[in-house]
C-alpha cells in the first residue's frame, strides 16, 4: 500500500490523526508522527531535517494546520500534500 504521513497541528499529537488515517488504512500504510516538542517527541532544532526518515518513500503527506504548514515545505519530499487549515505564512510584518 501507498505510504501517507500525518502531521498534527501547534501543541497536538499524532493521536489527531487516528481517526482519519483509520478510515484510510485499507489504501494506505499511514504513519503518525509526534511532531518535535510535541507529546513525548522531544525538542529538535530542525524539525524538517527530523522528518526526513518518515518521507523516504515519497509518501502523500496530510498535515493540519502547523502540519500543514510544514507539509508545505516539505511537497518536493512527498507524492502530495494535502492541509487542512493551513496557512503558508506571511511573506512581509
């Protein structure tokens, strides 16, 4: 089966995205990560650079919100991305 990644959003866990990676099992061989600082993942200064491992095979990404934010940087890495209240960030103060 594919590969898919879940990314959860500011001050969540990977337990966010049971629900919905449950309803994909059946395609996909999903993968829920405690972002860095997260839950019990302890803080890591590059985050990307941490995610790499988990995107080895080209995976559909699917991040909520500060997930998605980092899905977006990370689209050269995945097969697709898909955010859900997501916001690239400002590009002037």
């Amino acid at each position: 089966s594919e590969p898919l990644v879940f990314l959860h959003g500011l001050f969540g866990s990977k337990e966010e995205g049971l629900p919905l990676c449950s309803l994909l099992s059946d395609r996909y061989h999903t993968t829920l990560i405690d972002l860095p600082g997260h839950h019990l993942a302890p803080y890591e200064d590059d985050i990307l650079s941490s995610l790499r491992p988990a995107l080895s095979r080209k995976p559909v990404i699917i991040g909520y919100s500060m997930g998605g934010r980092l899905a977006l940087q990370l689209q050269e890495s995945a097969r697709a991305i898909i955010c859900i209240a997501a916001h690239p960030g400002l590009k002037t103060e």
